[in-house]
C-alpha cells in the first residue's frame, strides 16, 4: 500500500468516526500517500489531519443540482474530470467505508487496482475486489471502522477519533469567545440540531437544561449549529435569559474549534457531539431512535439513552410522531451525567 485513497464523503458525524482509520493507515505505512475523497465544505474536518496527504473533493451537490436542470451531459463531463484526477493519483488501493452505490462507483472510479469495501451492499459490492462485511462491538463508538482497521492488519492503537481544527480556525473561535466575553473552558456547547426530528429532544427540554448546566457548572450554554437550524435555534433561545445562539454564525472549522475550548457539551446524535468526544470535552450525548455507541473509549464521556422497546426505530418511527425516546430524557437527567462526566478526566 504505497498510494491509499479512503472514499468517505459524507456525513460530518461519520467522518468524525472514520478519522481514526486514517491515523491507523499512517501508524501502518508512514511513507504511503493517504488521500482522502470527500464532499466539499465536511473536507475542513480532515483538512489539518496531519495523517492525510491530500484531499480530493467530490462536488456531490453541483452534480446533483446540474442533473436536476437536465444537464446530462455537464454531469458526464464531470464525471470523466474527476475520473482523470483519480487516475492521476495512481493509487494502489481504494478504501470504501460507506459501502454504498455512490461510494462504490467512485471507488471504481478511481481505477485503483485493490478496491476494499466496508459491508458494500446496493450493487457496489460487484465493484469491489473485495469486501470486508461489517463487524465489531456496535457498542463502541466508531466499531465497524475499528473491524475493518484489525481485518486489514491496521494498527489500530486505541481508535479514538482526533480532530485538528488548524490555526485559523482556532484563532478565530478564541476571536470570537473573546468578543463574547467569555474565556477557553468557561462555556458549554449545546448541540441540539440534526438531520430527522426524531432525533432531536425537545425545546422544553433544552429550556429546562440551560439554567441547569448555568446554576450547577458555572457555564454559560452556547448554542451551535448550521444556517438550516436558525429558526429551531431562536425558539429555543428566546426562553433562556443568558444563553448565547451562535448557530448559522460559524463555519465547521470554527465550530469544531468552538467545540474543542468547551467546558462541556451535551448534545443529540449529531457531528457536534461526536467531535466533542473527539477533542475529550466532558460530553453527554442523548440518543433515542438512533442506535447508540454505549461504549464511548472516554471517561469523561457518557451516553443517555432509554432503551425503550420500540429504540432504535432509525429510520421508521411507530410512534406517530411523539418521538417520547428522546422527549422522556429529562433535563435533570442530563445535568447530571453532565455532572459526573466532568468529574472524570478523558
């Protein structure tokens, strides 16, 4: 494995778990060239990884929007352009831990001659030279990657996802604090926003948390998250005196590095939470309908989640919509795990 291409595009969570792979690559082959296929805009979180050597970015949305207007054959102009830059990479082996159609025909795409996936299903499995199926303790945060990292004869040392957010980014998330006046370690992230409504807990339950986490830490609760999230992030803003909204104020390299100065975080199944787990911030993550990592590798780290009968419903809630997984968790609940998680060290 002299030239390795790791074929993860997306999501912001997954490739917050997936990062130890790389750092197990490298530990495996120091002199080998690791790249890195990956969306635009997510390609900030592995941009200062000091195991990755180059990042090639997959305009997934541009494709996406040209070939809504139509433009078939911009889309196959495209396609031929990004297969010519794969080819020029000369890689050995291409890695896919999506295991997708998508990720698949990119790693096809890439020409290399060793294509490896991760549990390939959709059809890619036919593009793989071969296929790792997936494995390991579901419990553990980051497991299948960790699996695929010992299946491959990978150092994996102890598999712990690792951020590095890089200068700029940090320089402008203590700018900022600074501005608020508030100091490193003096605040906790609340990261309340994803992608489905079943995972998110709910506003009454962010409200009640904030004079909780303020009266029994001594932090100031600070919201982040996405443009996207604005509204949901006002709503739950404007019945919480002192709680500072940041969200759709911040790229990802600054909320990352908003994340790794934190006193806290308590958060959903979401790339946010993940990352302060990432950074060893005291983290208190709430799962519901999702399956969670019980196993978080951290100390200081600890996972709410109910365990009802109808958890983990993924992607096919029965409940109507009441979602009570994540309504159920209470906000003295979480204030203290929140407690005993900063109590610990990492």
């Amino acid at each position: 494995m002299k030239r390795i291409l790791i074929i993860r595009t997306s999501a912001i969570g997954d490739v917050v778990f997936a990062s130890p792979f790389a750092a197990a690559l490298r530990r495996t082959y120091p002199e080998a060239h690791i790249a890195w296929l990956i969306e635009p805009g997510i390609d900030a979180l592995i941009a200062h990884d000091p195991a990755v050597d180059e990042r090639i970015l997959w305009p997934k949305s541009e494709w996406q929007t040209l070939w809504r207007e139509g433009r078939r054959l911009e889309v196959f102009r495209r396609v031929l352009a990004l297969r010519r830059r794969l080819h020029e990479g000369r890689f050995d082996v291409a890695i896919d831990l999506q295991g997708l159609m998508k990720s698949g025909f990119l790693t096809w795409l890439s020409g290399a001659k060793r294509r490896i996936g991760l549990g390939s299903r959709e059809g890619s499995q036919h593009l793989m030279t071969e296929v790792v199926p997936r494995g390991g303790d579901p419990a553990r945060i980051s497991s299948e990657y960790l699996h695929l990292a010992r299946q491959l004869g990978l150092d994996a040392g102890d598999f712990m996802a690792r951020l590095h957010p890089g200068k700029e980014a940090g320089d402008k998330a203590l700018a900022r604090l600074s501005a608020l006046g508030l100091a490193p370690g003096r605040y906790a992230v609340f990261a309340a926003f994803t992608t489905r409504p079943q995972k998110h807990w709910t506003v009454a339950g962010w409200q009640q948390l904030a004079p909780l986490v303020q009266e029994r830490t001594g932090l100031t609760p600070v919201l982040l998250g996405g443009p996207a999230d604005k509204a949901a992030a006002e709503e739950i803003a404007a019945g919480v005196p002192g709680l500072i909204n940041l969200v759709g104020q911040t790229g990802l390299s600054e909320a990352a590095a908003l994340v790794a100065h934190a006193g806290a975080l308590v958060g959903v199944d979401t790339g946010l939470t993940h990352m302060g787990i990432a950074f060893s911030v005291p983290t208190v993550a709430l799962f519901g309908s999702t399956c969670p990592y019980t196993v978080t590798g951290r100390a200081n780290a600890r996972v709410v989640w109910l365990g009802l009968p109808c958890s983990p419903c993924k992607r096919r809630p029965t409940c109507g919509g009441s979602f009570h997984c994540m309504g159920d968790i209470s906000a003295l609940r979480a204030v203290s795990e929140l407690s005993q998680a900063m109590e610990k060290k990492p």
